[in-house]
C-alpha cells in the first residue's frame, strides 16, 4: 500500500533562518506532488505543484520554493523565513485515480 | 464563493449512524465530492468520493440525491475517534493543478462523537 511521511512533524525557526520540509511517498511510481498550507481558519491553499522530477509549477509568489530531486521526494525550501510563513504545512500525492491523500503536517512557527 | 455548505457542528451518540450533509448546488457536471476529514494537528484524511452514484467503502457511505445538488456522509457507527472536522469538496476529476487547487477546504463540519 502507498504511505506519504513528512517530516519534521513541528519546527521552531527564527526570521531570517532557512528552512527545509521534507515528503516522500511510498509504494506509487511517478505521483503527483503537492505542497499545501493551512491556514489558521482551517483554509487550505495550494503553494507547489509536480508532475515529474524537476517539473515545478508555483501557485503563489512567495518567500518559499519547492523541489523534485527523486521521484517520490518533494521538498519545500526558503532561504529566509518570515513571520508570515508561519503555518501548518501539507505534502500530498495522487495518480491517475485522481484522489489526493495528505501526509501528516508539519507545523512551523516563525519566531 | 463557497461551493459547499456544510453545519458547523453536530453531535452522534457513539455507536449510532452520523449524518453529515452538504449542500453543493452550484456543482458541474464532471465535478465530484470528495469528503476528507481532520483530526485536530493531523493531516486531512480521504473518506469517500463520488460523481453521481452512491458509494460505499470500509469508512463509510456517501448518498448523494438525483439532482447532485446534496449529499449526505453516513457514518454508521460512530466511535469516539470519529470525533474529527469533516469537509465536503466539490472539484473536478483528473490531476490538473486546477483540480488540486480546488482542493481548499472550507469550515466544515465538527462532528463530536459522545460516549
């Protein structure tokens, strides 16, 4: 069966510091990828989209960007975090079957 | 514009059938429901999906009506670990980033299961 891991599961960061979030996905051959962020409010907005290693599309113009170094591995990246990159993020994947299944989360505050 | 409405919050005796409706009137033809639920500091968890037929899997029953405008998430024995956020999505089928971005998860529903 397909299991999808991220890690880690909650991170203090100061402003200014890099940052680096992890996916991998078990079990599936070329999976669609895809980074979330949560929203205080339970939102959910889409920030990163892959369909292959190293094809990245970017939903929105942000302080973070994304990579597809392996075909089941998705990372999410900033150079310099800011107080309002503060959130609960969410690596997720799917196939043909059209269905997307979420990973655990990973919660970052920025301090 | 929201595309679903869902209460925000209901109770089940645990063990009993939980309900949850969603009403998505404004729903296209080629887009289905996907009903995803949330335990508090989790990742959304997939349920059940559906186009027009009613479905059912080992977590649960989706009913959905003729015109596609409601649907209706049975639980049919609740247990204290059901107790979670449930959200109800209507997006379009195929893995189009158009489609994952409809992915937004609105307020949803509080589904509080008691002992």
């Amino acid at each position: 069966s397909q299991t999808i891991h991220q890690w880690p599961a909650t991170l203090v960061q100061p402003v200014g510091s890099p940052l680096s979030l992890e996916c991998t996905v078990e079990g599936t051959s070329n999976p669609n990828l895809y980074w979330y962020r949560q929203a205080a409010g339970r939102g959910l907005q889409l920030l990163f989209y892959s369909v292959g290693i190293g094809q990245i599309s970017s939903e929105v113009p942000q302080n973070l960007s994304a990579s597809r170094p392996q075909d089941r591995q998705f990372i999410l990246s900033s150079k310099k975090l800011l107080l309002s990159d503060s959130g609960f993020y969410l690596c997720a994947w799917s196939t043909t079957g059209n269905t997307i299944y979420f990973g655990e989360g990973s919660w970052l505050t920025v301090v | 514009d929201a595309k679903t409405t869902q209460p925000p919050s209901m109770d089940c005796a645990e063990g009993r059938a939980a309900n949850l409706p969603c009403n998505h009137s404004t729903i296209s033809g080629n887009e289905y429901v996907y009903w995803y639920r949330q335990i508090h500091s989790q990742g959304p968890q997939y349920i059940i999906h559906g186009l027009k037929n009613n479905e059912t899997n080992e977590m649960a029953s989706l009913i959905i009506t003729e015109d596609r405008k409601s649907s209706t998430l049975i639980l049919p024995h609740a247990t204290l670990r059901d107790t979670a956020v449930y959200y109800c999505i209507v997006r379009v089928a195929g893995v189009s980033s158009g489609s994952a971005r409809q992915l937004t998860f609105g307020s949803g529903t509080q589904l509080t299961v008691l002992p």
